[in-house]
C-alpha cells in the first residue's frame, strides 16, 4: 500500500478498452498512469501520448520494474489473464482484470489463489454494478421492496453484430481465446444476478450463432436459471438482432414487481406504479464517449456512448480510497476474483449445458 506518495500509480495493460475506459476512468479516479503496455509498439507509443502517459512499452516485466507502480490493470483478452495477472501479484502489485476473467473456473481460481497468497487488492471489471439502474434495482430488491423475490427477467437484443461485415477482433470470434457474447455481456448479468437475488444452483442453456458470419464463439444466449434463493429466471441476449433494441431487467416478488427502464428504477404493486427516488451516490453526469478514431470493430463500438465511464471511475475510485486508508462505501461492493470464481462457474455450467443439451446442476462446492 503507497500511503506516503502524494499519487497512486498504475500500468494498464491493453491498448483497445484499456484506452477507452480503463486509462480514462482511473485517471479520473486520482491515479497516475505510469505506463501503457500493448502488443503494437507504433499504437502503444500514440495511444500513450494522446493519453498523457509517461512510457509506452511491450511488456509487462518492464513496466513493473517503473517505481511508483501500485496497481495493474489489465484489459486485455480472456486467455491472456491468467499469466499476466500471475505476474502481477507474483510482484506484490494490486490487480484489477476485466472480465470474462478467464478461459474457465479453474483458471480463475489459480488467480484468485495467487492474489489472496500474496496478500494483494484484486478487483473484477465488472463495473456495472456501480450503474445507477442496475445499482438502484440491486438496493430495491433487497430492501424487501417487493417482497421475496420469486421470477426474474434479464433480456437484451440489438444488432451490434447483425451485419456479417461489421470487424471483429480475432480473439473475440474464437471460442477457444474466450470470445462471444455470453461472456462479453453475459458475465454482467451472471454478476447482477448473483449480488440482487443470491447463487445459482443450476442452469439450462442455448448458445447460438445468429448473424451468418465465420466463428466459432456465439453471437446469442439464452438461459433458464435457478438460484438458491428460490428465484427462477431467464436470461438472454443476442448481439445480432436486426431492429430497434430490446432492453429488461425485471424481478417479480410476492407484493410487486421492480424493472429498470434506462436509468430509472420502477416498482408496480397494488396500489399502482412508483418511481423509486434515485440517492445521490448514484447520480452521475452524462456519459463521456471515447474518441470516435479510436473505435474500430464492432467490438469498440460497443463502448461508443461512454456510459461505462462512469461506473469504471467508480470502481477506480473504490480501490483508491483503499489504498489511501480512506473510508470504503460498501454498497456497491466492487467485485473481487472471488466473484471472479463464482461468475466463471456459472458460465462454464452454461456451456457444459449448452454442449449437452441438457439441465446443469451447480454444487455448492463449485461455487
């Protein structure tokens, strides 16, 4: 922990959502980014001095020997986590990885072994549970707004990859290095649903192909959930649906109903409709788009409107304040490799169950 510095310093790891978000969001959040680590040294160096960032390198053995470095961040892709957040923490270094966290739950939890053996800070991108809507809707459901939870719907259509020509980064077309949407957008949603209405015990899953494009990953899930909490659910997505989007997120309770339209959190019971007042801590100001040069593929694009900024500084900000000793909200709680562990469970449940064609029980043990 660095409490004698005037500023806490990072290295991100990862020239695509790393510049979007990541250096944007920690910079914003009272960190000092020391390096920017990337595979293209001719994009490292200009992405790095566009962003204000002293040294633009292609590796992180050399970033780490910087001084000053408190905090990795890495955003890179899934199958590349697992040696370089090793590396981190192997180097005392608190660690913030993005998600999906890794290839599978046992991967996951080498990490999460590693961390907690070397007694560092870690921390999981799934910054959405700062969100106001989904933030708001976690914090009405469990105040036993709507009495005890039973039924729950999490859908989300659009057409970010309808069109077979929209460009895709080569990894996230592959199964095999972690690609698809179920874990690009599907870990959120395992995530939300975990922290709202409890563990999953078991899972029946499609993973499809929508859009007629060459990959091995998928573009579409759907997902019937039992949590241990009672609480049935589905949830599903496709990221190659032609039209306007289609957007849920709604729990039914045994005296109402909560959903969240936009930022907004609404709760129905039999006395009518009401808006649940939205608390300071989760007022935010209007998303700060990336540079529109730097988004390329279809997989940037879905980081045009900014609006992960936001809950990324938040995130940032949380491990900030515990570096610097300073009082940690609890809610929300940033997620951990721990989480991590859990959220992987459940995806890897949802392609053994995918691939079998069949129900998918998930133990205790396992998660």
């Amino acid at each position: 922990m660095a409490t004698q510095r005037d500023a806490l310093g990072a290295v991100v790891v990862g020239t695509g959502f790393g510049c979007l978000t990541h250096v944007r969001a920690l910079q914003a959040a009272g960190f000092v980014v020391q390096a920017l680590v990337g595979r293209k040294p001719d994009r490292t160096r200009e992405r790095a001095t566009r962003f204000g960032i002293p040294h633009a390198l292609v590796s992180l053995t050399d970033a780490l020997s910087l001084p000053g470095v408190d905090v990795v961040s890495v955003a890179t892709p899934p199958h590349t986590h697992l040696d370089l957040v090793l590396e981190a923490v192997a180097a005392g270094r608190h660690v913030v990885c993005e998600k999906p966290f890794a290839a599978d739950a046992a991967q996951a939890r080498r990490m999460l072994e590693a961390a907690d053996a070397a007694g560092v800070v870690h921390l999981l991108g799934t910054e959405f549970r700062f969100a106001t809507g989904q933030a708001l809707l976690t914090r009405t459901v469990r105040a036993g707004s709507i009495g005890e939870p039973k039924l729950a719907t999490f859908l989300l259509d659009m057409p970010l990859l309808a069109d077979p020509a929209a460009e895709l980064p080569d990894w996230w077309s592959d199964a095999a290095q972690g690609g698809g949407w179920l874990g690009a957008h599907g870990t959120h949603v395992i995530d939300q649903i975990r922290v709202t209405l409890g563990e999953f015990t078991g899972v029946s899953a499609t993973l499809a192909n929508v859009a007629p494009r060459a990959m091995t990953a998928d573009d579409s899930y759907m997902v019937h959930f039992r949590l241990a909490t009672g609480v049935e659910g589905i949830m599903a997505s496709s990221a190659a649906a032609w039209g306007p989007p289609l957007v849920a997120a709604r729990v039914v309770g045994t005296t109402g109903t909560a959903w969240v339209e936009g930022d907004v959190v609404r709760t129905g019971d039999a006395h009518g409709s009401h808006v649940v007042p939205t608390p300071p801590d989760l007022v935010y100001p209007p998303p700060d788009p990336p540079p529109a040069d730097l988004m390329v593929t279809a997989y940037d694009l879905m980081h045009a409107t900014g609006i992960d900024l936001a809950p990324y500084t938040r995130l940032f900000g949380s491990l900030h304040a515990r570096l610097s000793g300073q009082p940690l909200p609890d809610d929300p709680a940033p997620a951990t490799f721990a989480d991590g562990v859990a959220n992987m469970v459940v995806i890897d449940a949802i392609r053994q169950s995918a691939r079998d064609r069949a129900w998918v029980d998930i133990g205790a043990a396992a998660r």
